[in-house]
C-alpha cells in the first residue's frame, strides 16, 4: 500500500474554512448512502477514518483527510436524500458547489452504486460537473452485491440514462477491497504528474 498515514484534519461548510493546500486533492461525491465514507476507509485501510451509517444524510460537512502528510481526500455531503426538509437540502447543494466552485487543484470521483439506475441528481451532477470542465471520473460502488453477470446488464441499464467512457469509470467494493489497488495506483500517478 502507498498509502501509509492517514489523518483526518477537519471538518468545513465555508471556503474559508477549508485547509490551506498547493497539492492536488482527491474528492468523492455522490447521493447519500451511496458508500463514500466507506470507500475512504477502505482506501485508506483504516476501519473508522470517516464515519459511515446504515442512516442516509450521515455526512452533512465537508470532510478533510490527509494522506502521508501530503495531499488531501475530501469527504463531500451525500445529496439526494429525500428525507430531510428542502431548507437543508439547499445548504448542501451550496456546500458542494462551492467546494466545485474552488480553485483549489481536484480530481472528484463521482461514486454510483453498480445496483441503482442514475437519479436525476446523479445525472445533474455529471452534467454540472462537465459544465464546469472538472477532471471527474466515476467509481460504481457496492460492487460485492452483484454477481459478474449481473453487473454486465446493469451497467447497460446504467449506459441507457449517462454517457462515459469506459475507460474513466472504476468499481469498488468498500466490503471487500475489490479495486482498492487500481484506485490507489491512479491517484499516485495523477499525484505525481
Ligand atoms: P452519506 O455520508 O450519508 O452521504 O453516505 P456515504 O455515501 O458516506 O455512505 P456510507 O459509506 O456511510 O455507506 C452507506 C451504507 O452502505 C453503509 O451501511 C455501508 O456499510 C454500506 N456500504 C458501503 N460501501 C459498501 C460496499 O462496497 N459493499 C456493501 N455491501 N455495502 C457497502
Ligand atoms: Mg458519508
């Protein structure tokens, strides 16, 4: 593993509040429940680093992590979570768009579960992110609930609602590391360029 320390910094709404940085930074959005939280510990090998819940709307700050005292994951708010009042919902959706809206130097992988067809959200969410010519890519999460014939047809399910690029999109099972080396590897190479 490259990845040999992790700490989490801080927890921020505003920009100014963010943590200062020079380094490109590696950010996961997605709807709520969708697994990022858990992504992030299982890439980081750490079983509590961010906090994940069977309860959808769990993260609803931005969340910092440093990686080997180097660059940054950031734990984005999930959206999408129908049971919350539209007031809260609102703030989210400034919350992450303000962080899009940065400068700071981000790659933002946009987390999908392998199971469900696109929402509207996920489908607003690529557009606005192609919109703003932000270096994205997708990971489909939850991987480990599908069987590999399965998987096929749901990603030609999924194809039918978003158009990408195969060679763009990773799979990830938090549960069993599935695809933890890949991911670990690109982020190093888009680190080091
Ligand atoms: P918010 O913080 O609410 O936006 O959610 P999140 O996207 O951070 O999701 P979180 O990581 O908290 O996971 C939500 C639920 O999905 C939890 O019950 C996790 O255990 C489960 N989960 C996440 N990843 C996986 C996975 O790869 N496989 C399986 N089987 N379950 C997963
Ligand atoms: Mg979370």
């Amino acid at each position: 593993m490259r990845i040999k320390k992790t700490d989490f910094i801080k927890s921020a709404v505003v920009i100014n509040d963010y943590p200062e940085t020079t380094e490109i930074e590696f950010a996961f959005i997605g709807r709520s429940n969708v697994g990022k939280s858990s992504l992030i510990n299982s890439l980081t090998n750490r079983r509590n680093l961010a906090r994940t819940s069977k309860t959808p709307g769990r993260t609803q700050l931005i969340n910092f992590f440093d990686v080997n005292e180097d660059f940054y994951f950031v734990d984005l708010p999930g959206y999408g979570f129908a049971k919350v009042p539209e007031a809260v919902k609102k703030n989210w959706g400034k919350i992450i768009a303000d962080y899009l809206n940065s400068d700071r130097e981000k790659i933002v992988f946009l987390l999908l579960d392998i199971r469900r067809v696109p929402s509207a959200e996920d489908i607003e969410m690529l557009k606005w992110l192609e919109h703003y010519s932000i270096n994205y890519y997708i990971i489909f999460t939850k991987t480990d609930k599908l069987s590999n014939n399965q998987k096929f047809k749901q990603l030609k399910e999924i194809k039918k609602k978003l158009e990408f690029d195969n060679k763009d999109v990773f799979f990830y099972s938090a549960l069993k590391n599935t695809g933890r080396e890949e991911l670990e590897e690109f982020i190093f190479d888009e680190r080091e360029k």
